[in-house]
C-alpha cells in the first residue's frame, strides 16, 4: 500500500494507544499466573497478536472484548510440541523462548520479514548451559528440555530483550539464578518496565551491582492490568507539535518509567522561541525514537547527532541507513555515522517519495517528516505502520492530514 500525503498540520486530541512495550510483558505475565486476569487498554497490533498466539500455544487462554483482554492463565502441560510463528516480532520470540524452556515445553519458533537475521546466540549459547537443546542453527528454531538456574552471563550491549526473557522465566524453576552484565546495559528503560510489571504480578526480582538475581518457585499471580499509553508512539505527535502542529496528547503516564519519555525532554530542549535548534542525543537507551528524532533534526537550523544507536543497524530495517535515506530523498541532508547520523539543516524539506523498508517506525515518521515539506510526500509500503500502530493514519488524517492511499498492491 503507498500513500501520498500532502502538507498540513495537525489539531484535535488523541488518545495514545497502549504501550507496545507494556503490553507485551503483561500478556506473558498473565499467561503465566495461575488464575484469571484482566488486562484493559490493550491497543491490538500484529506484534501484540503474535505474543497473544505464542502464548495461546504454550497453554494459556485468551477472550478479548472490546479494548480488553481477558486471560486465563496456563494450568498443566500440553500435549506435543507448541508451535509459535512470531511473525516480525523480535519482543515474541526473544521473551518467549526462556519461557518456553522455563517450562519445559519443546518448542518450535518461526518467524518472517528480518526476524531470521536478529540474533539469538545469547540464548544459543546460554540456554545450551543450562539443560536446553536447540535442533536447529537457522529458523525455525526448535528447543527441547527444561531450564535450570545458576548464573547466566549475558552481554548488555546486544538486546536487553535477552534480560527481560530470562527474568519472565527464571522465577518459575526450582533453583535461585543470577544474572551476571558483561557490558554495560543498554536500554535499561526496557529491563525496568519488565521488572515493575513483574512486581505488579507478584514476582520479586533483586538488582545487584552487576546484574540481577531471581529466587526459583515462584508464582505469578492474577492481576488486573491497566496498560498506559506508549511514549514511543506519542514521540511522532510530539515531534509535530514541534513542526506547528497543535495536537493534545493524552492517555500517558507522567510518572512512567517507559525510556521514551525522554522525548519530551528532548523536544523541550531542542525548541528555543520557535525554532529548533540542533541536538546532540545518546540513544543507547532510547533506540526507537531515532527515526522521529532524525525528523526532527532535519528542520533544525544547526547540526544534530545521534549516537549509540549502532544497534539500528538489526531491527526491522537497517534503521540507520533507512532514516538517512528516507531524509535524503525529501531533500535532508543526513550521514550514517559508525554508530548514528549526523543531521545537517537543509533549509526545509521538499518532498519526493520515500520507501518504508518494511519499517513501521520510518512509516510514520516519513508522514510526520511530511506535514512540513514544500510538496507532496509519497510513502511507499506504508502498510508497515500497522506492526505496532494499527490505526496510525486513522488518527493522523482525523486530526486533519492529508493522506491518500494510491495503490492497494500489498
């Protein structure tokens, strides 16, 4: 699907959907407490429905209704081996498959788009320590066995989603475990909102200098769960406002330890009696704000650099190359760097057309990059937004964008 926006500028109020982030880490934990719960605010998105149906297949149920998700928790083993297609999601497979092992559920993981290229050899490596076999190098990945504990020493700097899938499955085997950092940890945001919703489900987890430690036998407990609004997707209507836009931003939690907030302190910043300036942002902890970052700092009338975002270069597209690009080809004037861009002015942005990569995140900051330009924008692939923002457009042309589809060809 290709999309042609023309330029504008936003009004109105919108109601930010739930965080993808919380969102996950509350299905798994109340796919794993032994009773019912109640998880409200849910926004669906294919990566949602991805941990939903991985989770389904370990055992657990799930009735959704309206804007909430009723779960009952998995009670017992199944019968064969689970079979879980986790789509694009990198979260799904990632935080599922300790889980899986955890409870000794043999497991086949599958997956599609640029799944099969993020690594995993944390847990190839790891998970091999500690009583699990992997019958294939290459997705689809199958596990046989069941997780023991001791210490598990894990590198901070490839994926912190590595962490929060072994704190969801440590608590449930018999013996104590440690986690032991042998980097430094980035996006810590991330390991932070998967602790505090352990907690909420009644599973305790101790910081260390290094690492964390996790008592074994432990038990989820029901819980009913509001999920709060998701910074990173308020970022892109944060970034218009600062373009001239006037939207009200709601359903988000000042007091939320979601890494993305830091957008709000960024803009403030970077916005000095109207005009935006350049910037100098460290993203190691906020990795999905670079794409909307970027398009802020092409309309900076001095030079902004991102750095510690090297890690861009395995998510759903190169997202390095990708913003760089998609800039470019609107007339920015943006450099990969060996760790980030470099964001020169360029005097506006003209137009042109740009491809998503098959990038939700460059999707819609492509359509935000697009509310300023001197002329037409036309997104190629923009279907990609519905990974983790279903109704993106819904909103952005409610709150008066102009955006056409014109070409259904999928």
């Amino acid at each position: 699907m290709d999309i042609r926006i023309s330029p504008s500028l936003l009004k109105g109020d919108l109601s930010i959907p739930a965080s993808k982030s919380c969102a996950h880490r509350a299905v798994i934990c109340a796919a794993l407490a032994d009773g019912i719960s109640r998880l409200s605010g849910i926004t669906m998105s294919k990566d949602i429905e991805a941990t939903i149906s991985a989770m389904t297949a370990l055992g657990a149920s799930f009735e959704i209704k309206d804007d909430a998700v009723i779960v009952k928790g998995i009670n017992g083993s199944i019968n064969g081996t689970a079979d879980i297609d986790c789509n694009e999601s990198g979260s799904t497979l990632r935080f599922i498959m300790p889980v899986a092992a955890a409870l000794g559920i043999d497991s086949i993981f599958r997956g599609r788009g640029r799944l099969p290229q993020r690594p995993i050899d944390i847990y190839k490596r790891e998970l091999k320590k500690h009583g699990i076999t992997f019958r294939a190098d290459e997705m689809p990945y199958e596990i046989n066995g069941r997780l023991t504990g001791g210490k598990y020493e894990i590198e901070g700097n490839v994926s912190s989603q590595f962490i929060t899938g072994l704190l969801f499955a440590l608590p449930l085997i018999k013996e104590d475990s440690e986690i032991i950092m042998t980097s430094h940890l980035e996006s810590r945001p991330y390991v932070d909102i998967t602790i505090d919703i352990l907690r909420r489900f009644g599973i305790e987890i101790s910081e260390t200098e290094n690492g964390y430690t996790i008592r074994g036998n432990q038990r989820y407990t029901p819980f009913d769960e509001c999920v709060e609004g998701d910074y990173s997707q308020a970022a892109f209507f944060y970034v218009a406002n600062a373009l001239g836009s006037d939207v009200n931003i709601l359903n988000l939690n000042e007091d939320s330890v979601q890494g993305d907030k830091a957008i709000t302190s960024i803009i403030a910043d970077t916005l000095k009696n109207g005009d935006i300036t350049g910037y100098k942002a460290d993203c190691s902890d906020i990795p999905d704000l670079v794409p909307i970052l970027s398009v802020l700092g092409a309309y900076g009338n001095d030079t902004s650099i991102i750095y510690n975002a090297e890690r861009l270069r395995i998510k759903e597209s190169d997202r390095l190359a990708a913003c760089a690009d998609m800039l470019n080809n609107l007339g920015g004037n943006v450099t990969v760097t060996s760790d980030g861009l470099e964001i020169k002015p360029a005097n506006g942005l003209n137009g042109g057309s740009v491809d998503s990569y098959g990038d939700h995140r460059i999707v819609m900051a492509a359509a935000i990059a697009a509310l300023c330009c001197k002329g037409e924008v036309i997104i190629k692939g923009a279907e990609a937004a519905e990974k983790s923002y279903p109704t993106f457009f819904e909103d952005y042309v409610r709150l008066g964008g102009k955006a056409d589809v014109i070409d259904m060809e999928q």
